[in-house]
C-alpha cells in the first residue's frame, strides 16, 4: 500500500480495510476491492483557496465500460478531502452520472459551512453531504435481519417495507427480485429466499445495466418481464436510488414499467427535491412517489383475507405522480 500520497490517504484506506477486510488493487491509480464488500478508488486532494478540493479521476473511473469486481456492497468513488476525518464515500453510478460528457476527468467539491457541493463543467450542483464519512454498513449483507432480534443500527423499517413489497407482489401474482445482498434477510421469521427469485432473468441488458438493475430493492415481474420497480428509502441516499431507476429507464425507453421510490411521507419534499433534476428528466414524469404508510395499509388488508388460495389481489398500491412547473427554482443547497 506504499504511495506518494500523504499519510492521511494511508490513514483512509487502513479503515476501510478495518471495516471490509483485505485490500486487493485492481486497474489502476489507487482501486481496491476490500474483501468481499465494496470495491472503490481512492482519490485525495489538499484544500485550496475557498474552501474547495480538486480532484483529477483516472479514466478506469469515469469510464462505464470498465466493469469493476462484483462486490455485495458495490462500487464506490473515495474522495479524501484534506484529511482522514473528510472522507465523501461517493456510489460510482452518482459520479459516472456527474461525469458524463467532461473530456477532463476533473470535478470539484466546494465546503459550504457544513454543506459539500460536488461540480463538474456543465451539470448541476451536487449536495453529497450526506455521504461525508458514511460508510456501507457491512453489517446488512451478513446478517439475518428479523424485527425482534435485529441489532441497534440496522434499518429496520427499510426492511419491513421490504417484506411487505415482496407479500404484495406475490399477492398480485407476480414473482418477486429482491438484490444478492438481500436476499438472507428475514422479517416476523419469514425469509426473504423463501419467497423470491434465485436468478435474475436475462433481459437482454448489458453487463453495467445488469448489474445496475439487480441492486434495485424490489422488482415484481409477470413472464420474466419486468412489471414494477420499488427503490424504499428510509435513510439512505435518495439520489442513489433515482440513479439505478432511472438506468432502467435509459437501458428500456420505451418500456411500461411502473417505478416507484418508497419513503415515509416526512421525505416526500427531499425526493420531489431530487427528482427534479436535470438529470433525471426521463424518470420524472414515470416515476411515483409511495409512502410506507399505504405500503402498512396495504399488506394489513391482505392479511385480512387470510389464507385463500387462487386468490389474485390487483390494484392495492397506488402512488403519487409530482406536477413539475416548467421552470422549477432549486432550493438552496440541493
């Protein structure tokens, strides 16, 4: 692990072996796989005039097509701004998404008082704040979560909503996805392997959509198409979830797939904030907002019926489509 870089950049990269496990280099220009958990690049930058960080990327980072080792926490863009205690733990997809159409592989982090602004030449700002020293909880990929022994920190109500997407799409007749990393957790002693699909169907993606979509949270699917995808977020990054939604819309435009992200209804505001970007203009006017309230009422009524079977159940999960005025005002740090 010897390098040029300064010592906190050693510092960063001891922790994240700390917390995934062995570091293995990949490609080139500081990409690691950690174990098993994540793959990512490590990138640093001193802080300049203003309050603000540059970094150079190398181009296995910017490039889609370089495909990174599949990991069950995914890839991530490491940028250590000026010391070890200013670590933006950045998805991949999110910079790819930045990055698109900048020939130079540069961006820039602005520190705003306690807000992180990410820039690069023509996109909107960023806010990444929310991924300042927030690292994937390993923790979720190994464990079996179930709602009476699930320990303090993990995301409980993510994965109640989970499961009751999973009984509503089964419910509807559908056969239910939920990702790799996913698939041994459990809710009131049901497990999610028990009653989800083993193997993805082949949709005729490639490899990067592919592996985009199957991290999408809950995919029901009638004859191997797929029929709705639900992206829940209860505290996590909204934008991470937009960007593999809106993947599916960009890898299928045509398509007549019924998307939906998933949050309490305290989060409405922040996910009509986020879905309002430029960024996601193919994904706005599909997408639905669905609160875990209506996803609560909705699994209660079908327990109510009991145990019939044969019985198909349609039409229980209705979600609110945003109006978008034609030129809508960002507020202030979105």
């Amino acid at each position: 692990m010897r390098s040029n870089a300064p010592h906190f950049v050693d510092e960063v990269v001891r922790e994240l072996r700390r917390r995934y496990g062995r570091a293995e280099p990949f490609g080139k220009s500081r990409l690691y796989q950690f174990g098993d958990a994540i793959t990512c690049s490590v990138n640093y930058s001193k802080r300049l005039r203003g309050e603000k960080y540059f970094f150079g990327l190398a181009q296995d980072v910017t490039d889609s097509r370089f495909h990174y080792p599949p990991t069950r926490l995914g890839e991530f863009v490491v940028l250590v701004c000026g010391g070890a205690d200013k670590v933006l733990m950045l998805p991949r997809q999110l910079v790819l998404q930045a990055m698109r159409n900048v020939a130079t592989r540069k961006l820039d982090v602005f520190q705003e008082g306690d807000t992180y602004i990410l820039q690069t030449t023509g996109h909107p700002k960023i806010n990444v704040t929310e991924f300042l020293n927030t690292f994937p909880a390993a923790e979720r990929a190994k464990e079996t979560v179930d709602e009476t022994s699930a320990k303090p920190g993990t995301d409980r109500a993510h994965v109640k909503i989970q499961s009751g997407l999973i009984k509503l799409g089964r419910a509807e007749g559908c056969s239910v996805w939920v990702p790799p990393s996913d698939r041994n957790l459990s809710y009131e002693g049901q497990s999610f392997a028990s009653a989800t699909l083993e193997h993805l169907p082949n949709f005729g993606f490639d490899e990067n959509t592919r592996r985009i979509v199957q991290n999408i949270d809950v995919l029901w699917l009638i004859r191997n198409v797929i029929h709705r995808a639900f992206e829940v977020e209860s505290t996590t990054s909204i934008y991470s979830g937009l960007l593999r939604l809106n993947d599916l819309v960009l890898a299928q435009p045509n398509n007549q797939i019924a998307l939906f992200v998933v949050a309490p209804n305290a989060r409405r505001e922040r996910v009509f904030n986020q879905l309002i970007r430029p960024s996601f203009n193919a994904l706005a006017r599909q997408c639905q907002f669905l609160t875990f309230e209506k996803v609560d009422d909705a699994v209660s009524r079908i327990q109510s019926l009991g145990d019939r079977r044969g019985v198909r159940i349609s039409g229980l999960l209705e979600g609110e489509r945003f109006e978008f005025d034609d030129h809508y005002v960002y507020p202030t740090g979105v």
